[in-house]
C-alpha cells in the first residue's frame, strides 16, 4: 500500500507540473516565441546557425540574417536582444550554445559601458529567456545575474503573466516587439525620423568597463569553442560619450586578436535624416538593409563562411526567403528610399 501511495503521489507531482509548464506556454506573451521559434525548431546537426547576431536592439533592428542568406548564402540567426547588458549577452551565448554551435559571432559592443545591476534593463530579459526551456543552466543564468525577488517570474513566467487570461479573452494583448519567423530573429520598426543633433567623434574611452570583461570572457568562450569572435558597432545617433565607449574597443579588440568593424567610420553608410526609425537609436528598414549589406560584404571578403544556398539540407531556407520579401514588400517597400534586390 505504501509503495502505491508513492507512486500515485509521483505520479500527481509529474502531473502537476505537466500543467503549470503548459499553463505557462499558454499564458506567456507570444514576443518571445515569435522572435526565437526557428532557432529552437532548427536541427542543429543537419541545419546549423553559421553566424549568431548578438548584442542590443541595435543589432535586433539592425542586420536582416535573410538578406545575408539571399545574398552571400550565410545561414545566421539574430539572438540580439532589446538593452541586453553585456554581462547578460555572455549567458545569452552560453544557453544558445546547448542548441547550436556557430563558426561565428558578431557582438555589438553598444552596452560595453553598462552594468549587469542596473535594473531598468531586466524586463527585457524576457525576450529570450521565456522562450528558453527550463534547465539548469538557465535556473543559474537568473540566479547569478538578478536579484532573488525576480527569480520565479524568469524560471517560471506563468508567475508573472498569470493575470493574461482577461486580455487574451478582451482581444488587448499587444506585442512589445515586430519579429516574425521569417525574420530569423530581426525586427522591423517601421517609421522614419531625423537624427537628434548626431556630431561624430573619434576620440577613444579607454577607462576600464563593466563590459569589457564580460567581452573578454566572452572572446574566452568563443576561443574554447573554435567559434571566430568579431565585435562591432552599428551606427545610430549616439552622443558622443557613447561613441568614445565604443570607438575604445578598438583598443580591446587589439588585445583580443579580433576584428572590430566600427561602421561609423564607413563613409555614408547609414543617413541619420532617413535612416533612423525613432531619432535616437534604432534603424529604420533603409538603415538595416544598408547595414547588412555592408556586414555582409565585409564577411565574404574575410572569411569563408559556408553558401548555403545550394545546400539540399535547407532547402526550406528558401521558402522563408520568399517569406521574407513578401513581409519587407508588404511592410516597407511603400516607405523605402532605396531599392531592394
């Protein structure tokens, strides 16, 4: 009889957290789903991410991993995620790295100056951790990078979104973000805006960052994994200081043996005027198409990634392209100041 009991209580606990798991799929946000379901749904083993697109929403807005296929074959995926804090992007890698390892990653080094404490930045960490399953690794990603009193709504989110239910019957629930799955990853923020006063520097921070060190470890993760480590920068209309932070990991780049790619130094890369979908930060499709295109070109001219193009095994990649150039018709060709391929 005890044995029995046993059992049946087993079997109650299994049961019980069968359906707070499905409760918490059912009632989170689809954000996060949206932006990550083909990174989660890819095999790894017959379809890998050749490139991972990391950093801040810079990165998010701002490199289209489908034009990079279209053009150069480059099979990529944007993991890059809005105000991620370096520190974060260093377990942002470690937990995509259970389900795919890239040749490379592209880090943007916006946030080189920020510290992994500043709470203003944790929200956001919902864009990709609510999508990641539950493991051990993610409990200690939390663990180690937030305060206590928000560790239930990170490793559980149907904590935080238990209330979802009125909204999802009202019909009010919006998204926080424009990603679809056709976009690997990437988003479109459709709207054009001037440029806040942008005066570009040269001149180099190189004062010791909360940042820097999270690169380091970083570049260190890279080197073990025989992953090629490239940091960059993505122009927008940054003050000045802010330039000064990134032009200085030119210096950090040096030290690691990488590339740094500041592309406010590309002449007429990027019209702050048209480009720029709020003024401040962020591109507008015109800012990311020009972006990618150049990102791309540099990367066929200095690496051999693989053209996958031809390759049977993602066959369906060409299916999301046309994915692709329907959603960029449809949601941006009428506003476009160029002409896409």
């Amino acid at each position: 009889m005890k044995r029995k009991s046993i059992i049946a209580l087993l079997i109650w606990i299994a049961c019980l957290i069968g359906c707070l798991l499905l409760a918490n799929r059912f009632f989170m946000r689809p954000d996060s789903n949206l932006k990550y379901q083909r990174f989660f749904d890819e095999d790894e083993k017959t379809q890998p991410f050749d490139v991972f697109l990391m950093g801040t929403s810079h990165v998010f807005d701002g490199v289209y991993p489908m034009q990079l296929y279209r053009d150069y074959g480059i099979a990529s995926y944007n993991i890059a995620n809005s105000s991620e804090l370096m520190e974060f992007t260093e377990w942002t890698l470690k937990l995509a790295l259970q389900f795919h390892k890239p040749k490379m990653v592209i880090l943007d080094v916006y946030y080189v100056d920020r510290d992994l404490t500043n709470e203003w930045a944790y929200s956001y960490r919902h864009l990709f951790l609510d999508a990641m399953p539950l493991n051990w690794l993610k409990i200690e990603s939390v663990m180690k990078t937030m305060d206590k009193k928000y560790w239930d709504e990170y490793m559980v989110p149907f904590t935080l979104y238990h209330g979802r239910w009125e909204e999802m019957l009202a019909g009010t629930s919006e998204l926080t973000m424009n990603s679809v799955p056709c976009m690997m990853g990437a988003e479109m923020r459709v709207d054009r805006v001037p440029g806040t006063h942008f005066v570009r520097t040269t001149e180099m921070n190189l004062e010791e960052m909360p940042g820097k060190d999270a690169v380091r470890r970083i570049a260190a993760i890279c080197k073990e994994q025989g992953i090629d480590l490239v940091l960059t920068a993505i122009p927008c209309a940054a003050i000045e200081e802010e330039q000064k932070n990134m032009n200085g990991c030119a210096v950090l780049a040096e030290e690691l043996g990488v590339p740094f790619i500041n592309m406010f130094d590309v002449p007429d890369l990027v019209n702050m005027e048209t480009d720029l979908y709020d003024g401040i930060s962020h591109l507008n499709p015109d800012g990311a198409v020009k972006v990618t295109a150049y990102l791309g070109a540099w990367l066929d001219e200095h690496y051999d990634l693989p053209d996958r193009r031809q390759d049977k095994a993602y066959a369906n990649w060409n299916d999301v392209l046309k994915d692709y150039e329907a959603y960029y018709q449809e949601t941006w060709a009428h506003m476009s100041l160029i002409e896409q391929k």
